[in-house]
C-alpha cells in the first residue's frame, strides 16, 4: 500500500537522497522547504515553506510519517541565535503540525555534536555535553521531540545522531578532501589519528529504515561506521584506490595552533576563514554505533567499497 511521508528539509543533501528513495519505492513524496530542490523528482509534491512557521502549511489526507531534517547546521557559520530559531522552532513547529495532522510517527535527525568534543569514545548511552550553539540546540530539538512522543502512547519516534555524512552532492569535508588529494598532496594538520567518524549518505538512509522499522516506540542511534576511521585511514584508502600520486605531508601540532590564533582577526573581519575550524581539525569525533551494532545492522566491512560506490555514483568526481 502506498504511503504518504512529508520531508521536511528535502531540498537538502540526506533530503534530496532520501526523497529519490521513497519515491523510487511508490511512496507519495511531499517535500517542505524555503529553498527550491537541487532535484526533482517525479511525482514529488515540492512546498516552499519555512519550518520556522508551519502555520499556514496545508497537508491534505492520511500521512504516515514526517521527516524533520530541516536545521542550520553549518558550524561556526551563523550567529548564534539563528541554530535556535530554526533548530528549536522547527521541532516545535513540526511537532505541532504532527499534531494537527494526526501523524503518529516522525523520524528527526539531530546530530553528534550533542556530544560535545571530546577524545573519548561516545555512545549513546554517554552524556550529552554540547558546547556549541548548534549542538544545545540539537538537544534541545531532541527533547521537543520526546515530548510529543510522550503525549501520546500511539505515537512512534526515532532520532539519528548522523556523524559527518558524505556522498553525491555532498558539497563538504570529505568533497574537499577528495579535490585536495586531486591536486597532488595532502597536509595532515598536526596529527594522523584524529578519528573521523563519518557514514556514507546511502548507508545512512539504510540505518534510518532500519530503525524505524523496528518495533520499539523509541529508538535514539549513533549513525556512523563502528570501525571509527582516522584521518589517515580515509585519506591512505583514497589515495591507494584513486590518487596514487598524491604525496602526504604532516604539519607540526604547534604550527596549527600558532594558524588558528592568527586566523580569529581574519575571521572577525569575515572574510570567510574562521579559526574554529582549524582547531576541528585536530579534534576526533569518536563516535561508536552502539545501537545499530547491538541490532546486527549489516555495516560495509571497510571503507573500500563505500568510496567505490561514491566513486561511481559520481562519475569519479567526488563532488
């Protein structure tokens, strides 16, 4: 039987994935945006709307499930205000929404930067500690959506911690990456190990049907690869498998340091360099999935295939 889903957030990257797939499987698509699709797809019902205010939103008929993956979430990038405004008051516009329309089922993507940063090994049974205006706001948003679970014993959530999320289109980390190791050479910015949890845009997608899947009315994951891979292990497998002229380079921890500190007048001037994201570098996000592993979700067994996928999906542009 076909389902009706709203996506809210569609014209994103995991947005515009996840739409292709549920209207690849027959399902009726409606995509709630304030900008327009990088794609469309057919059959889709495209809205330009600001999850911000919900209010004159009219959704007609039965929906099975509401997808929130509407966010700021470039960080740092925007005033501080601007992660609660849309993070928190989308949750609560969404939430409100759900309950005008009776849907019983929403499925939210947070993030890992709940977190906050550390060395350590994070799970989801560890405590959120977010330092960032982007992160007090994803749990916050986390909580409003427990709230509206808790109205009523009908109703079914699940909430995804995506780490870095790389694919088609992705247009961040790991597409630089790839168009710096096109160039030649590669600086590891003061060390090698800095572990980079991450999840291929696919895989993800597959982590989330997984869950919500499940019979539990609550499910909370971690999505990211359980083999927690460095910097050097992403950035060796690519140059093994696709740039194997590309020379690595390490940049003393010291020098780094010394470039963030001169970097924050650059950065007050805006000019688009921001120290913040110098000192990210050297920083892991070890994330372990704890949930998905415990349910024996079937991960790719190394990162080989997943850049194969990537690699072919974009023709090996990487972008």
């Amino acid at each position: 039987m076909q389902q009706r889903h709203v996506v809210f957030g569609g014209s994103g990257f995991i947005g515009t994935h996840l739409i292709r797939h549920l209207a690849a499987a027959g399902d009726h698509v409606i995509s709630v945006d304030k900008m327009p699709p990088r794609h469309v797809f057919d059959g889709v019902d495209y809205r330009l709307a600001d999850v911000r205010d919900l209010s004159d939103l009219a959704l007609e008929g039965p929906i099975s499930r509401f997808y929130n993956l509407a966010a700021v979430h470039t960080t740092p990038g925007h005033p501080t205000h601007e992660y609660y405004d849309t993070n928190i008051n989308g949750a609560l516009q969404v939430t409100k929404l759900a309950e005008r329309c009776r849907v019983d089922e929403i499925v939210f993507t947070s993030s890992i930067s709940v977190y906050g940063p550390s060395e350590d090994i994070k799970t989801e049974d560890s405590i959120p500690a977010p330092v960032s205006a982007y992160g007090y706001s994803k749990l916050l948003a986390e909580h409003v959506h427990e709230d509206w679970l808790h109205r009523n014993e009908a109703r079914k959530l699940t909430v995804v911690r995506p780490a870095v999320v790389f694919g088609p289109g992705e247009d961040g980390n790991f597409t630089r990456l790839a168009k710096l190791l096109r160039k030649g050479f590669f600086v590891y910015p003061g060390r090698k190990d800095t572990v980079k949890a991450c999840i291929y845009v696919e895989d993800l997608l597959e982590a989330i049907a997984f869950a919500h899947q499940r019979p539990e009315r609550y499910v909370l994951f971690n999505a990211a690869y359980p083999n927690r891979y460095t910097l050097e292990d992403i950035v060796g497998t690519l140059i093994r498998n696709y740039f194997p002229k590309t020379r690595e380079f390490l940049l003393p921890g010291g020098v780094v340091t010394v470039v963030a500190a001169m970097l924050r007048p650059v950065s007050v001037a805006n000019v688009g360099i921001h120290p913040d994201r110098v000192t990210k570098l050297v920083r892991s996000t070890n994330i372990y999935p704890k949930w998905l592993e415990g349910n024996s979700f079937n991960f790719p067994k190394s990162l080989d295939p997943v850049l194969a996928r990537w690699e072919k999906e974009t023709g090996g542009t990487f972008v």
